[in-house]
C-alpha cells in the first residue's frame, strides 16, 4: 500500500510538471502574440502622432502667413511663432516624450523553468 501511495504520488507530480509546462508553454504563447500587436500598435500610433503634430504645426504656419499678408503694420507679433514653427520636429518630439514617460523600458519576457 505504501508503494501505491508513492506510484501515485509519482503520477500526480508528473501530471502536474506537465500541466505547469502546456501553462507556460501557453503563456509564451500569449506573450510572443502580444509583443507583436504591441509593436504594431505602436509604429501605427507614432505614426497618427507624427502626422498629428505636423498637421497641427501646417494650420499654425497658414495662419502667420496670413497673418503676415493682411497685417503688414503687426510683423513683430508673429515672427517669434514663426520662427518657433520652423523649429517643430515631430521625431525629437515623440523622442522627448518617450524620455520624459519611460516607456519602452520593460516589456514581458518568456517564462523558461
């Protein structure tokens, strides 16, 4: 009776090594799937965010050059917006952003036992 106990043990520690495998073998899975929708994700997400700040930074351009071609006698006002304009750069700025936030830093990894 006593060696049964242990060939069940023996079998029941076995089923469970193999349970704890299919899970992480499972979860690596998940893992793998995830990083590359996160990447996906991500390039897709710069790229709405570059496209947003030069949008943004054309619609202000519009506006000095208006502004310069009807208010000939106001030119001080908006040469400094202006020359802040020319300066905008959507790269540096997500790259500051990513800086400043952390992101990118951590990111899951596969589980081996």
């Amino acid at each position: 009776s006593v060696s049964r106990g242990i060939k069940k043990a023996r079998r029941k520690s076995t089923q469970a090594g193999d349970d704890l495998m299919r899970c992480v073998d499972l979860y690596n899975q998940a893992q793998s799937k995830w990083f590359e929708e996160m990447v996906t994700t991500t390039l897709e997400l710069e790229r709405l965010e570059v496209e947003r700040v030069e949008m943004i930074r054309q619609h202000l351009c519009q506006y000095t050059q208006l502004r310069h071609e009807t208010d000939m006698f106001n030119q001080s006002t908006v040469e400094p917006v202006d020359q802040l304009l020319r300066k905008v750069d959507p790269a540096k700025d997500r790259e500051l952003w990513v800086r400043e936030h952390k992101t990118g830093n951590i990111r899951p990894v596969d589980m081996e036992i």
